[in-house]
C-alpha cells in the first residue's frame, strides 16, 4: 500500500516539476492554474499524511520565484507568505477543529472573509507617511523593486493619510495587497490591443503581472491597474489587534482595501455565506478565485504559528476551477437572426465547474485568427456561472504540429448563400434575408422572454409553424386563429388555448418592447427604450432621420445609421405594416395622451375588416382618443368600411361622411393626424 503512495508521490512529482519548467521557463504552460493547483495539492497533501515520502527535489520544498534580473532586489521585512487551500466545507472545519487543538480549550474564534483576489501580490512601505518603496513578492524573502510602476498605479496613495484630516500615519508601514486589472478595464485594453491589429491578451492576471514589471513605467501607467490591500507586513507606532481593525485602519488611511470584506463570529457563519460568494463573484469588477478565512485576533494568529510554509491563521477556500484544458475537435458555424455566423467549439468532453462542457462560444471567426486557434488544438475553455463556455486561447506549447487552420465557411450553412465580411466588421454574414435559419432566429427572438415575450410559444412551436407555413414573419403570428393549428401533431386544445391567450397578451406590449423585439442590430431594451421616449410611435420611428436619432444621448452615429437603415428597408417596411394592420402599434404613452390623431373624431363600423376583428379595430380607436358611435349621423366624422357593407354606407355617401377604408384608418394613426 505504501509503495502506492510513494509511486503516486513520484508521479505527481514529475508531473509538477515538468508544469513547472513549462510555466517559468519556457513561458509556455500546456494546462491551466486550475489543474496545476490541483496536481501540487494532492501532492501537498499525500506528503502531509506521509512525511516520509518528501524528497528534497520536491515542487512543495520551494515557494516560487518571480524575480527578474530587470530589477534591483529588495529584502523584505517579513517573509512574504502563501496560504493553504481548502475546497471544501470539510476542509474549512477540519482547518478550524486543528487549530482549536493547538489553542487553549475553550477559545472562540471570530473570522473575517475576504474576497482572494485573482492579480499578483505587491507590499509597499511607507515611511513618516511617504510611500518610500513598493516590491513583488519575488521568493518570498526577496522581491523586485518595482516602486516607480507603483507609484503610477491610481488608487495606491503617494502619501497617508489620503484625508489630512484622516488618522495620523505610523512611522513605518508595510503593507501588503494584491495588484490587477478590474474587468471593464481588461477588456477595454484588449478591445484597443484589437483596434491597434495587435494580438489580445489572453489572461488578466498575467497581464497584470507583465504590466508591473515593465522597465518603462510609463507603460505601466497607461494601462489602468488597481492595488487593493489586506495585510500588514510589518510597522511601528500602531497597534491593530485584529485582521477587522487592520481592514478598517487601512481604509481609514485612504487604502483600497479588499471589498466585500466580513467579519463573521463563527465558521458556521461563513459556510453560509460561501454560496453567495460563488454567485457573486459573477457580478464583481474583478477576478476572484476564492475567498480567504483569516482568524481576527492578531495575537492568536501569531500564536498559531506555521505549517510548514502556509500560516495557520488564515486559509484560502477556492472555487471549483473554472478554466480547464481539452482538445478542439471541429467548429461548427451558427446563423444568427442578422446574419451573423458564430463559430461554435465542439470539444472533447471536460468538467468544468461542476458541468460536463462538450461545446464552446469562439465569439467570431477574427477573433479566431487573431488568437491563432486551430483545429485539433489543446484549448482553454472558461466557464464562469451560467455564462455560455467560451474558448480562451490555443495552449500554444501542446502542439505537435498537425493542427490546422480555422477558415470561415464560404457560404450559409443554411442557405449556402456566399457569405460576406463587409469592411471593417470582424463578423462573416449570411447576406440572405430569406435564409430559413436567419427567419427562423429573428421569429425565435421576437417571441422569446425578454421581447415580446409570448409564452408558450418555444423554439419547438416556431419551428413547426414556420415549416407548416403558419407564419412567414413575425406579424403572422397575430393572424393564427385557433383553426389554424388544425390537423397539427402535438397541438392539444390546451396549448392552443394558451397559445392564442399568450399572443393575444402580446398584442398589447409597450412600444419600447416591440421595437427591441425587431432583432434590430445593437438595439437592445435600453436603445428601444430611448428610440420610443423620443419618437412616440412606430410610425414616427420609421420616417426618423438619422440626425434625429443621431440627437440622442445614448445612441451614437454608426448605430443611428444602422438603425435608420432597417427602418428604411422594404421587407422591415412591409413587416411593420403587416404588424400594424394586425393591430400592432403601440405608442409611447407619456407622448401620445394629448392630441392623438383620433382624438375628437366619431366612428361608424360597417362590413368586415381585411385584418382586424370588430373588437380589435373599435379598441384600437378607442384607445387612440376617437369614439365609436352605431349608427351614421351628420356628426359622424368617419364610417370605417370593409367588406360586405350594410346599409351604413350608403347612408354615409348620402350623408356625404366620409367613408374610409382599414388601411386609411392605419394611416391616420400612425401619422397622427386627420386622413
Ligand atoms: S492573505 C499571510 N488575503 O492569495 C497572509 N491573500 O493563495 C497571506 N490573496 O499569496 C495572504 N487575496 O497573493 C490574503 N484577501 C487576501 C488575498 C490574498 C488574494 C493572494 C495572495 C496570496 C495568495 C495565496
């Protein structure tokens, strides 16, 4: 048994040491951070339970280095240490139950949790209140001297404290933090890295690192690092008792320090909290990959001491991995409801994150020749909650030279119409406004939650109605009449019941909602919401310029342009009209309540209409301010004729009322005014 675990020693060894030298010296690390912590745990841990089988060639006998010659060498003050990890509850009470064993019985621990922040670690003196020096972590012991990249980094005060009102500084303070990038920040370099044609940034911490150790800090300060700090290294002239007093201290000071952090009295406590950091760590500005346990009371944690290189006072509780390897097996194309083709992943199949992960967003066939992912590549796929998979990068160093290239496909999956990049776009488009799959993705969208949102109505219904020719377009839809699904497979008298329910709520959705239901390109509820605030009414929309739309806070000019030009085009043209005469037309109502164009007018209905039902084209006036009235007087403004008509007309001809048709009806609407 025991030579089991000493061949599983030596295997782990090999393993980590080969990861090793992959990563630090030739700068090319063939799996991820995630299942490299995973490898160097286990063996951390079998040589915990078997001491015996620790080799002085072990990876656990050395704490990484990241010195480089570019930088004098700074020694500091106290050894600048890593935590232990845990992952899992069982770990986290086993950490606690081991650490009371070495207390005096009875003690109660208090705890506070912090975010375990994804950048690099920096300390930072300073001195009489100055910042005097800053250093990476380095070996530990030794770190590179990267004061003046510090000093351009925007939240790390030059001087404490930042109030002059604020605490008095101590003599000497060493501060401990973690350096990075915010993700809005992240991405808004890579998207200039894009503009500038140079290839993107693959990782945000690493990123981070080579930022701060430019030899030219006035890189550094181009790109928008932040510092938030969590530890006290070493000072004189303070006494903080507890990890809480330190936090607050420091912010009092005028430090960032590490957000969201907790006290909590009990480990139960923070258990519970766990889940909500795991969703939470969604919606933060910055990479997290755990969160960190410190034991409050200073004395105690000084009295816990160390295992081996880890303090016992604090832990580090991670998150399952989000970022896994895997090979590429094949891309396939997907046809959006514009247009556009998204490349999507099929991969070998990978756990990541609790999830079997079989296929993976690659965005847009650029990006795929920026990032130079090829076929039959090693891969890194991030899962991060709910979010769709998507392909980091290739792993470069995995290759064993018969990947191939990604080509986008010459034509429409779909259609095989020949697909087109129009200048300056990164996206390859299926030109084809009939595409099948193009109709069927805007159709999809239009009734899906979020737009118009008709229940009932799923991917599965729109595809039978499309293929049964029940609908063309999206304003077919408001034309199904329960007969219509006659003689349809699957289609009970309930879910016709609820189907026509569900659409005849929609029919009556706020202006705003139908034109983000459009598929309009770039127009999404907040873009609808204001079209709608300034224009009112689809009409009014549809015959906006693209100065008007251009006038709008919130819409810039290539959007208003794009969206002038959907307007302008026949089909749409014709698609909103067909949606009008089904009664689909709503107005903005803040700019429709005074003088609407029916306002004043009274109605005569004769005859049956060419769309709308009775009921539908007496509401519609109604609810446009006219009046219906029964019978035809001198007073009538109008008698809305269609088909068939009885005796109204002839009495409104010699009346002489005017007699007016459906579509007129529609016009006065939309225009707002009298025909
Ligand atoms: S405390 C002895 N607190 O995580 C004190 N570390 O895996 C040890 N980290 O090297 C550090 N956020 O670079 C601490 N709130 C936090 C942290 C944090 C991120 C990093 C730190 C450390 C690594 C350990």
């Amino acid at each position: 048994m025991s030579s089991d675990f000493a061949t599983r020693a030596k295997e782990l060894r090999e393993q980590v040491n080969f990861h090793l030298y992959r990563y630090h010296v030739l700068g090319s690390p063939v799996i991820t951070d995630g299942e490299f912590d995973k490898l160097f745990f286990e063996l951390k841990a079998l040589e915990a339970e078997h001491p015996e089988l620790i080799t002085p060639d072990s990876p656990t006998q050395r704490t990484g280095s990241d010195l480089s010659e570019d930088f004098a060498k700074v020694k500091h003050p106290a050894p600048i240490l890593s935590l232990a990890n845990a992952f899992s509850e069982e770990d986290l009470k086993t950490w606690e139950e081991r650490n009371l064993k070495l207390l005096p019985a009875g003690t109660q621990l208090g705890f506070t949790l912090e975010p375990k922040l994804d950048g690099l670690t920096i300390v930072i003196t300073y001195e009489n209140g100055y910042l005097v020096q800053a250093a990476t972590r380095g070996n530990g012991e030794l770190g590179d001297d990267v004061t003046a990249n510090v000093r351009t980094i925007k939240n790390v005060p030059l001087k404490i404290p930042v109030d002059p009102n604020g605490p008095k500084a101590p003599e000497r303070l060493v501060v401990r933090g973690e350096v990075m990038f915010l993700k809005k920040d992240f991405v808004a370099l890579n998207k200039k890295q894009a503009e500038a044609e140079l290839p993107l940034y693959v990782n945000a911490r690493n990123t981070a690192s080579g930022t701060l150790k430019q030899k030219d800090s006035r890189i550094t300060a181009s790109r928008p690092l932040v510092a938030y700090l969590y530890a006290v290294v070493a000072a004189s002239g303070i006494k903080w008792d507890t990890q809480w007093d330190i936090l607050n201290n420091l912010r009092d000071l005028g430090f960032s320090t590490a957000p969201h952090a907790e006290y909590y009295p009990t480990l139960s406590d923070i258990i519970q909290q766990l889940p909500t950091w795991e969703s939470r760590r969604r919606t933060l500005d910055f990479e997290i990959d755990g969160v960190v346990l410190k034991i409050n009371d200073v004395k105690i944690q000084a009295e816990l001491g160390y295992s081996g290189k880890d303090p016992r006072g604090a832990i580090a509780y991670k998150f399952p991995a989000e970022e896994m390897t895997t090979k590429l097996l094949g891309v396939t194309a997907n046809v959006g409801r514009t247009g556009r083709l998204t490349p999507t992943a099929q991969l070998e199949a990978v756990f990541i994150g609790g999830v079997t992960v079989t296929s993976a967003s690659l965005h847009n066939y650029d990006q795929i020749a920026k990032l130079d992912i090829r076929l039959g590549d090693t891969v890194i796929v991030k899962r991060s909650g709910e979010v769709i998979p998507y392909v980091i990068g290739p792993v470069i160093g995995a290759r064993d030279g018969s990947e191939t290239p990604i080509l986008p496909p010459t034509n429409c999956p779909s259609c095989n119409t020949p697909v087109i990049q129009p200048e300056g776009f990164v996206d390859t488009i299926c030109p084809n406004l009939d595409c099948p799959e193009r109709i069927f993705r805007s159709i999809e969208f239009f009734v899906s939650r979020g737009a118009m949102d008709i229940e009932s109505m799923g991917p599965q219904t729109v595809k039978i109605l499309i293929d049964n020719k029940l609908i063309q377009d999206e304003a077919d839809i408001f034309t199904l009449k329960p007969e219509s699904f006659e003689g349809l497979e699957g289609f009970a008298e309930k879910k016709i019941d609820n189907l026509m329910k569900s659409i005849e709520a929609a029919k009556t959705r706020p202006l705003a909602q139908l034109v983000g239901s459009l598929g309009i390109d770039g127009v999404g509820g907040v873009v609808a919401g204001l079209l709608a605030e300034k224009f009112g009414s689809l009409d009014a929309i549809l015959n906006a310029s693209v100065e008007s739309i251009d006038d709008i806070e919130g819409i810039g000019p290539i959007l208003a342009e794009g969206i002038a030009a959907w307007f302008a085009d026949e089909r749409h043209r014709k698609l909103l009209d067909k949606l009008r005469a089904a009664g689909i037309n709503p107005k903005n109502e803040a700019k429709v309540a005074a003088g609407d164009g029916l306002t004043g007018s009274s109605f005569v209905l004769t005859g049956t209409l060419p769309t709308l039902s009775r009921e539908q084209a007496e509401e519609l006036i109604e609810s446009h301010g006219g009046k219906i009235s029964g019978s035809v007087s001198k007073k009538t403004s109008y008698v809305l004729m269609g088909d068939t008509p009885g005796s109204k007309a002839d009495k409104a001809r010699t009346l002489g009322v005017p007699i007016i048709s459906e579509a007129d009806l529609m016009a006065m609407i939309t225009s707002g005014g009298t025909k």
